[in-house]
C-alpha cells in the first residue's frame, strides 16, 4: 500500500502596495480623527494567498517610529492591518486607537511601509517603491488683495482686474475662491462660468457666488480676475 500528497512549491514572497496616502502627497486629518492607511496587496507567483499584511510609520526628521503610542520607537515597528480579498488580490486598511490626526507635526514628512505574508510562511521586504512618503499639513492658506487698495476709489471702467497673492506655510495653494458683493445694493457678482471665470456674467440675488480662480495664471503665488 501507498498514500500520496501533493503541495504547490511557493519561492516568490508576496508584495503590497501604499495607496493612500499618496506618495509625494499632502494630507491632513481632524484632530480626533483616526489616521488611516490603505493600499493594495498580491502574491506575484499566483499559487498562494495573502494572509497578512502589516504598516509601520516613520517621522522623517526624528527617523522615530510610531511605536504604538507615539514616533517614539528607534526601530521598525509594524502593526497589523485588515485584509480584505478581491479578485487576484487584497485590499488592506489600517488604523490604530493611539494614531490621530493630533499626532501628526504639521510641515513634517512621514514614511508608510508595509509589508505582506503569505499561506506559504514567505514575508515581504519592504520596498521604497511599493512605500509612501507623504508631508502632513494642517496649515490654513492665506490669499490677500493687493489690487485695487483697501479703501481705494476707482472710477467707472478703471477697475478691469481683481488681483492678489495667495501662500501657504507647507504645500502649495491649488485655487482661489473669489465672491465679490456690490454694498450698494447687496447684490452678488455672479460670472457666467463660476468653475473657470470668465470675467462676464451679471449682478444677481441669493449670492455668494464664489469663483475658482487657478493660481497656475498668471502664477503661483499670485491671482487673478
């Protein structure tokens, strides 16, 4: 007599992949709030599953971990993800009750990694390519007038152009939103293309209308209508 078995040989560690946040990314979230990591994971032979999946965070300037309080920890501290499976791979989501918004430094870079473990015993090394790295901004931007004055008076078709300077501490400013109200009446300026200002459009109730100016035209730091 004689029994047989059989068994998938598995040489290929599985690999997993930072999503969100973005690398090169800037992020920020309410104090209170849990900080969340999600991402992808696989295991590239494609003969086993991925049953694990952990993420450790790294504060760049101090080169702390995040050690289960606090960027405290001086070495590589990974702590367990859900998994949820999906069609030839897993998602993965992470959060932690000691990681909040409130943990974060504002203007400073941070390092996700994560790595994967499959059916087979095989442990991913974490890769920078497959990593986050991502700076934390809670800062409010800032945009101001410079044309016309404050308090100034312009006569009748002098003033064609509202202009200003928008800045912020940490990233870049995206857009300006721009409302503008006639005192004399409380009517709202209401341009015909409110997403990508035209400059024509007419005075109408109900308002603020707010207007999306780029900052790319006429460019960064400065606004124009």
């Amino acid at each position: 007599p004689y029994s047989s078995f059989t068994f998938v040989f598995d040489a290929a560690a599985p690999q997993s992949w930072v999503t969100v946040p973005s690398s090169g990314s800037f992020k920020n979230t309410a104090p209170a709030a849990l900080f969340t990591v999600s991402g992808t994971a696989q295991d590239v032979s494609g003969t086993s599953n991925v049953t694990a999946v952990e993420v450790a965070i790294q504060e760049k300037v101090s080169a702390k971990w995040f050690g289960g309080t606090s960027f405290t920890a001086g070495t590589t501290s990974f702590f367990p993800a859900v998994i949820t499976p999906q069609a030839g791979y897993w998602d993965f989501e992470f959060t932690h009750p000691n990681l909040k918004g409130d943990d974060f430094g504002t203007g400073l870079r941070y390092l996700i990694l994560s790595r994967a473990t499959d059916d087979s015993g095989l442990v991913e090394t974490p890769d920078a390519a497959r990593a986050s790295e991502f700076t934390y901004d809670l800062g409010v931007p800032t945009a101001t007038f410079t044309y016309p004055p404050q308090a100034s008076y312009r006569r009748a078709g002098q003033l064609t152009t509202l202009s200003g300077v928008a800045a912020d501490a940490v990233s870049a400013v995206d857009k300006v939103d721009l409302a503008i109200q006639r005192l004399s009446d409380g009517l709202h300026w209401q341009d015909s293309d409110l997403a990508a200002p035209v400059g024509a459009g007419s005075w109408q109730a109900g308002g603020p209308y707010y207007m999306s100016l780029s900052t790319s035209a006429p460019g960064l730091p400065d606004w124009r209508y």
